[in-house]
C-alpha cells in the first residue's frame, strides 16, 4: 500500500510517502529557529507555523513522490500526544484532504510512529521484539507483540524524559534550544569519568526494584549542583567534561536496562527510535552493548531519528496490512495519548 504521512505533533510541519517499506519522498519544515529565542518551544507560534507551512508541505510531499492525492491507498496522521494546538492544525488539515478525497485516514500515535520508521531501514519487525523510545517527551521500553495492534509498556520514566533532562542541562550551561545536540558535541571532546553522576534510577522509593522504569529528574539536578558549586567557589566550570559525563550516564543507563529487558523477554532484536537516539554517545552505546549482548540494535539514521511525516506513513502501512480499520472522520487529538494505544 502507498500512504500520505503527515506530522504536526511539535515544531515540526512534515508530510512523506511511503509504499511498502520504501520510502518515496520525505519533506521536512521546521519552525524550531523561531523558538530558539524563548529557550522553548512556543505552543502558539508553532500552532501558526503549521497552518502556514502545511500545504506546501504536503504539496511537496506528493509532488517529490511522482503522486497526486489520488494516487495513495490511505491517509496517516499523528493524532497525539503532542501540543493541543499543533496537532489539531495536522488533524484538521488530514481529514479535509481525506474526505475531499474520499480515502482513509488513519489516526496514529506519534511515538509508535518513532519505532515503526525502523521498517524503511531493516525491514519488517520480527514477531515480539522490545523496543527503546527516547525522545524529547518519552522514555520507555516497550514490548512490540504486533506494531500494527499491539505494545505494552515494559517500563517507563517516572519523572523526566532522557531529551528533557539533556536539554535542562543545557540550558543552565547556557547553550541555546534544544540543548540536546550541543551536549552531544561537547560530550566527545570530553573525560566521561570526570564528574560523578548517579545513574538514574535503580530502586524504587518504596526500596522494591523497577527493574525497567528510568529516572532523569535526580540526574539533573546531581549535575546542576555540582555546577553551581564549582561557579560559587569561583572555579571554571569544565564544560566538556560535565557534558561527558552526563551522556555517559545517561547512555549507559538506557542500554544496560534495555539490554537486561531483551535477556528477559528473549528478544534477539531491540529496536530504538525517538529524536534523542541521534545522540552519538547512546548510538554507540546500545551498539556495543547489543554486541555483548548478541542483540541486533536497530537504531535509524538521523534524519529518520528526529520527528519527521516517514513514521507516519510508515505505521500508516502496517495497519493498511493489519486491515485495522480506518478512523472516523470525526476523531479527536489526544495531547497525551497513552502508549499503548496505536490508532485511533
Ligand atoms: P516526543 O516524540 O516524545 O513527542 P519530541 O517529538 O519533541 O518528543 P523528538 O523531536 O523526538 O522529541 O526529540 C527531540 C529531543 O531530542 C530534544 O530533547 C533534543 O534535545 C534531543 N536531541 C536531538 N538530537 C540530540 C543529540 N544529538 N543528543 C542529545 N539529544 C538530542
Ligand atoms: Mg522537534
Ligand atoms: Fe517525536
């Protein structure tokens, strides 16, 4: 099947094609500058950035792919979570082109979008396989019985999520929105035993394991202190070693939990998705430890990684295959749409 993927859950406007698992063409617009200034991301300037770059962006979309609206078998949107205004411009816009054009339109969950792009890189998922989201939002391990009917939520973070931690580090080391990939940069240059930084969350409060639940909110703060004490006692702060540090911790957190959830699920594949696996020391990271591991990690090149209209379409085909049902016209946005639930 063809599918039209269309993607306004954040500061991204973006549309592609995908047919089977080859994608066709993949447009990309980003309103992320004009946030840059307000350390964050604007509800209502994003909002207005949609409807003014979704037409083009669709237009292209098709245009790249050879297409004409007629030419795809279904529609896919995400349908949440993400900002309330924002997804309702993509929501809007999907279903007046849908029922102009008398397709389907599919309603999908954005983050299962992130794990299904894997497809257009490895091919269709194994039956039962685990997979690690992170992104600016999430940060969960989930098992994957069927991407087009079926995940459960292996564990979670119980406070923030791996890109939101990144970022609020970033921003007290003063590099501008979103911090995530300045962090990175520095990281390499740095000594990832420099700074002590506790590795996110091993017991609960209760003192019963979470085997596969994350905690980022403590390593923040761990990080932000130690900072601000080097700045009280008037001594430099080594920028580059703080940031190696913290995405050593981080990295390392994130592979050792998802690889102990693939022995315990007997899963030979862990499949990774989500805006933060652009970060180079998680990549390497979960693939040096999938080696130890014997776990294939299959982790998408950047430009899938990061939020994009590819994902959408994408698990648009997997439930055009499952013969899952199409949304009604008359769905609703859910800004915090639960992960287990597909489509809508
Ligand atoms: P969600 O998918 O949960 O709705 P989102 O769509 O806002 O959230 P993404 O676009 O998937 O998030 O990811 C953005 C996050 O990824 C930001 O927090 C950003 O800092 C982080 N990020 C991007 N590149 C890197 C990198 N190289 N290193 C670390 N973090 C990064
Ligand atoms: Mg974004
Ligand atoms: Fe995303």
């Amino acid at each position: 099947p063809v599918v039209l993927g269309i993607e306004s859950t954040c500061d991204e406007t973006a549309a592609a094609v995908v047919r089977g698992r080859t994608l066709l063409s993949n447009v990309v617009a980003s309103s992320m500058d004009e946030h840059a200034r307000y350390g964050g991301v604007i509800p209502e300037i994003a909002s207005r950035a949609h409807a003014e770059a979704f037409v083009p962006v669709v237009s292209k979309a098709l245009s790249d792919a050879n297409m004409e609206l007629d030419d795809v078998d279904a529609i896919a949107v995400s349908a949440g979570p993400g900002l309330a205004g924002c997804l309702a411009v993509g929501v809007s816009g999907a279903k007046a082109l849908a029922w102009a054009s008398g397709k389907p339109i599919y309603g999908i969950n954005h983050v299962i979008g992130h794990i299904a792009v894997t497809q257009l890189q490895f091919g269709p998922f194994p039956k039962d396989t685990l997979a690690l989201i992170v992104s600016g939002g999430h940060t969960s391990l989930l098992h994957v019985a069927d991407v087009a009917r079926h995940v459960d939520v292996v564990g979670t973070t119980l406070d923030d999520a791996a890109g939101e931690c990144f970022d609020k580090v970033a921003r007290l080391l003063g590099f501008p929105y979103p911090g995530g990939p300045h962090i990175d940069r520095h990281a390499r240059l740095g000594n990832p035993d420099a700074i002590n930084v506790p590795q996110g969350l091993t017991k609960g409060k209760s003192g019963k394991e979470h085997p596969y639940d994350f905690s980022f909110s403590g390593v923040k703060t761990a990080v932000a202190r130690w900072v601000e004490a080097e700045r009280a006692a008037g001594r430099p702060v080594p920028v580059d070693d703080v940031c190696a540090s913290l995405a050593s911790s981080v990295a390392g957190v994130l592979a050792d939990k998802a690889m102990h959830a693939c022995e315990q699920y007997g899963s030979k594949t862990l499949i990774v998705g989500g805006g933060f696996t652009a970060n180079s020391q998680l990549r390497s990271e979960l693939i040096m430890s999938g080696r130890r591991h014997d776990v294939e990690v299959r982790i998408p090149e950047l430009r899938l990684c990061t939020d994009n209209g590819a994902m959408v379409a994408m698990l648009g085909v997997n439930l055009v295959e499952a013969g899952v049902r199409p949304s009604s016209l008359d769905f609703a946005i859910d800004s915090a749409m639960p992960m287990d639930v597909i489509s809508v």
